[in-house]
C-alpha cells in the first residue's frame, strides 16, 4: 500500500478462482467497482487477498466489502452490485454445520438446492425475488432483508428434509404476505 489515506481499510480473502471474476476483463469490474464505491483495491493474485482502501464515501466504501464476498461466493458482479441498493443485504449458510466431517452430506444438500437442471433455485429465486449461490460448501442469498428471510427459511427447510414440493408450497402460499411485507418495508 503506497498511497496515503485518510479512510479505512479491510482485507478480504477471495478463491483464487473467483479472482478472474472480480478482476474482470481488461480490468473492468475491479475498475468500475472502484468508481461506484470510491476505494481503491488491491489483490495479491497468489494468497486470494483483496485490501480494500477506502478513498471517499464511508457507506459506499463498507458495501463494497458485501459486494467482493458476493462475487467470492459464486454470485455474478452484476448480481453483487445490487448490494449497493438500499434495503438489500447478503447472507451466507455454511452447509458444514448440518454435515459430518468427510460425509457427503453436503453434496447432497446442495444437490437438493440446486434441484434438477437447477430448477429448485429458480423457483425459489423467482418466488423470493432473491439471487441465490452455491458455491464452495455454502449457500448465498442476496434481496432485499424480507426476501431473504423467506429464501433461508425455504433453504433451511431444504437442509432438514423437506421435499421440494413441500417448499415450493410454502414459497407461494406466502407470496402474497412477502408482497405486504416488502411494501410495509418500503413505506413504513
């Protein structure tokens, strides 16, 4: 770090796998994440460290760090970016806890939350309103705070044994009460 500054500064580790992703090409996404967050970034390609270096807005500057663990966690930047969106927030489920070290059991919940040809995260995207990811041996969701809520709930249900349909179920029969909730959010 050679500048000098005034803000703060975080280290992040990334995958080495999911730094191409946030770097982007030619540079791109790394560039255009410095100007919507005003910080500077610096990455050691070799260790998967990111420093984060605040440059102007403080707020900007700590949603930054939301949006590089949303990228680190299998989520496109463009996805990431709606972080930076008002009432929106990121959550990550760590799958090692309802596993057994060396089982494959998480294999097997991740199987069930990707569904066939992926389509069980899509019901749950569309009926949420979220983004989810699988990636690594977690689960992301990124939406707005009600949204994410029903997106855990229908994961963790998902964890614990419940059939797809069965979620799938509780997902539509509580569209409309996600509907009231986001507007109460909104308006107060």
């Amino acid at each position: 770090m050679d500048e000098v500054t005034d803000g703060n500064v975080w280290e992040i580790r990334v995958p080495r796998d999911r730094l191409a992703v946030l770097i982007g090409k030619n540079g791109d996404t790394k560039r255009e994440l410095e100007e919507k967050a005003e910080i500077a970034l610096e990455i050691d390609s070799r260790e998967g460290d990111v420093t984060v270096i605040q440059k102007g807005d403080p707020l900007k500057a700590a949603l930054s760090i939301s949006v590089i663990q949303a990228i680190a966690r299998g989520f496109s930047p463009q996805k990431a970016s709606f972080l930076f969106e008002e009432n929106s927030q990121l959550i990550v489920i760590s799958l090692r806890e309802f596993a057994k070290p060396g089982s494959h059991r998480i294999s097997e919940i991740k199987g069930r939350i990707i569904g066939t040809g992926g389509k069980t995260r899509k019901v749950m995207e569309e009926l949420t309103n979220t983004s989810i990811s699988v990636y690594g041996d977690t689960v992301s969701v990124i939406g707005d705070y009600v949204s994410v809520e029903y997106a855990r709930e229908a994961i963790n249900m998902l964890i614990n044994g419940s059939r797809q349909r069965t979620v799938y179920t509780y997902l539509e029969k509580n569209a409309k009460n996600l509907r009231l909730k986001r507007i109460e959010e909104t308006f107060g």
